[in-house]
C-alpha cells in the first residue's frame, strides 16, 4: 500500500505529521500532487474545526483548501485535462441548477457546502472527485502564472465576490475592518475598482503599516474615534462601504457607526456563534443603510480572480511573509494563530 504524508489537525497547537494510504482514483477522476498549500484565516478558527470534527464525529481533520499543484493520473474518461497539467482546484463547488444558484447564491448551494477534495491540501496527493471536475472546479494554470500565486486564487474569488455583492465602484469610500492577507487584498482590489478613498483600521501596528504599503490612503488605530477620523478625509461623509474583515465583535459594532446614508455593510468575517449585534434598525431604515454577508467565492469569482492574478494587476506574491515544509505545519499554524508580524503562510510540498 503506498502511503502519503499529512498534516493531521487536532487544535491550533496539535497538529502531526502523520501517512494515510494514496488516494485510488475512479471514474472521471484526477489526482493531483500538490505542491503549495496556503493556510487560511479559517483554518484555525477553532470553534469551527471542532464543530467539524464534531459534525462528523472524528477527533481531527486534514485541511487545506488553498492548493496548487500539478495532475499526475488521470481516469481515462478524463478528457479535456491531461496528466503533467498545472492547476489550481476548488473545493468547493456549486451545482448550478437549484433555487440558490439560478438566484445568484451559488454559495449556498447544498453541493458546494457538500463538495471537497480528499484528503484535503495540507498533504502530498489530493484526489479531485468527478463532480469537482464537471462543476468547473479545476483550473489549467497559464505558463506564467506560479504555484505560489494560484494559491491566491480562492483567497482572492471570495473578495471578489463580496466586492461584487456590495458594488465597490468608481468613487466609493471604502472602510476595510480588520488588515490580515484577506483586508489586504480587499485594499488592493477596491483601488483597482476605482474606489476613491480605502480606509483601514486593525490593532497590530504592523499590518496598518502594510495596508499603507498596499493603497490604503489611511489607516486607523481601530481604538481611535473613526467616524470623526472618516469625516474629516471624506468631506464629512462616512464610508460608502464597510468591509468587515475580522471576527472581532468589537470591530463588528464598530461597522455600525461607520455606514454613510444610502451605504452598506458586508460583513466577510463574522464572530463565533452564539455573539449577537444590536443594529440600530430605525436609524438603518431612514439612512437607507444596508447590512450583507458573503462566504466563499462561486465560479465567477474565481474566474474574476485568476484574472486579476494573470494580468498581473493584482500582485499577490508580496503578500507572501512565511514559506515552511509541510513537516513544519504546526510552526506555520503557529505564525498564522498568533498573527504578529505575518501575512500570507504558505506550506511548499516540493520546491518548484
């Protein structure tokens, strides 16, 4: 039986090495060895990896959702892909036929909740599932576009997608919560769009400098009083748009306050279940103020993001602070959890 390594996910602060038997493709099927892994702000959310575990009654879990690499079997009802292929893949993936996506909510298709590559990116082969392939989830990369950049492309669809759902146009204010990779990549993404003014707030000195160093025209203290600071750059008008971009409860009320009239707020990270928000509603009904949320990215919005990436419009790769084998993964669980000065982390699988 031949074995592939894992990283095996028990907590933030236990994670193993470990083998499990190499994935056996089927019919229509792919596998591909992977040679990049990023690690998402969602992988170490604890409270949702354990009602995961719990969900699915098991004390541990492979993640990794963020993944490039390269095809090296292939079933041969396989047709439009070919063994050797770069490619990035999505987990996740809408069915395009029921009430959720005709009506544009591709993301909360009951598929694309249900759908996942095995065992997941944090190992050396994954196994792409026949409907992952028929459901456009599978990426042929351009020769110019790298391992480490396609990581980016799930990280940067699902900003595009609440960039679009919340219409970031030419001459919007933007106020972006929270300046981790994914409040970067809505600073980057809302100036290409046109926005007129990006502002920014987090608590860590370091990524408001980096938000400066990523078009932020300016960044706050979240402590500081933002609605004043807002009004005295933005000609006394709050913020056309509020992206919130941590699960900070306290960044959450804060977008309450910070909603010009007629503006909207979308919330792109949310605090744990069981934290509510008090909304003002009579003050949000007559400013006309309008509350969102957005998970995941669709197919449009992947296809938006590697767009970007292959234009070179968006440069991602600056993004990039920590690279570790994936041996290493609980020091890269570690950077990220800790989030100090660190940005994008990356587990490389084989040099490129």
């Amino acid at each position: 039986m031949k074995l592939l390594k894992v990283a095996r996910y028990y907590s933030n602060k236990d994670i193993k090495e470990d083998e499990i038997p190499k994935p056996i493709i089927g019919e229509g099927e792919i596998l591909v060895k992977v040679k990049e892994s990023g690690i998402c702000g969602s992988d170490v959310l604890e409270y949702y990896r354990f009602a995961k575990m719990k969900k699915l009654g098991v004390d541990s879990l492979i993640l990794g959702h963020e993944i490039a690499g390269d095809i090296v079997e292939k079933n041969e009802t396989v047709k439009h892909l070919k063994v050797g292929d770069r490619v990035f893949v999505s987990h996740h993936v809408p069915c395009f036929d029921c009430h959720y996506c005709k009506q544009g909510h591709q993301t909360a298709c009951d598929l694309l909740h249900n759908t996942n590559f095995d065992p997941g990116g944090f190992a050396e082969f994954v196994r792409i599932p026949k409907i992952n392939i028929e459901k456009k989830g599978v990426y042929v990369l351009d020769k110019s576009v790298s391992y480490e950049e396609a990581v980016f492309i799930e990280p940067l669809g699902c900003v595009c997608r609440a960039q679009r759902l919340a219409s970031v146009k030419k001459g919007s204010t933007v106020l972006v919560l929270g300046c981790g990779t994914s409040g970067l990549l809505h600073i980057k993404l809302a100036k290409l769009r046109g926005a007129k003014n990006v502002f920014a707030t987090d608590i860590n000195e370091y990524r408001l400098q980096k938000a400066k160093e990523f078009g932020a025209d300016a960044v706050f203290h979240a402590k500081e009083d933002l609605q004043k600071e807002i009004k005295e750059l933005n000609k006394y008008r709050l913020a056309d748009i509020v992206i919130v971009c941590t699960g900070a409860i306290s960044a959450a009320q804060q977008a309450l306050d910070c909603a010009a009239s007629g503006g909207r707020i979308i919330f792109f990270a949310v605090p744990e279940p069981g934290v509510n928000l008090e909304v003002p509603i009579n003050k949000y009904w007559r400013n006309e103020i309008t509350i969102m949320t957005s998970y995941g990215a669709a197919p449009q919005d992947l296809d938006e993001a590697y767009n970007w990436i292959l234009s070179k419009r968006i440069k991602v790769i600056d993004l990039i602070t920590h690279r570790f084998p994936l041996s290493k993964a609980q020091e890269a669980f570690k950077v990220v959890y800790e989030a100090k000065e660190s940005m994008k982390v990356i587990l490389k699988l084989e040099e490129e």
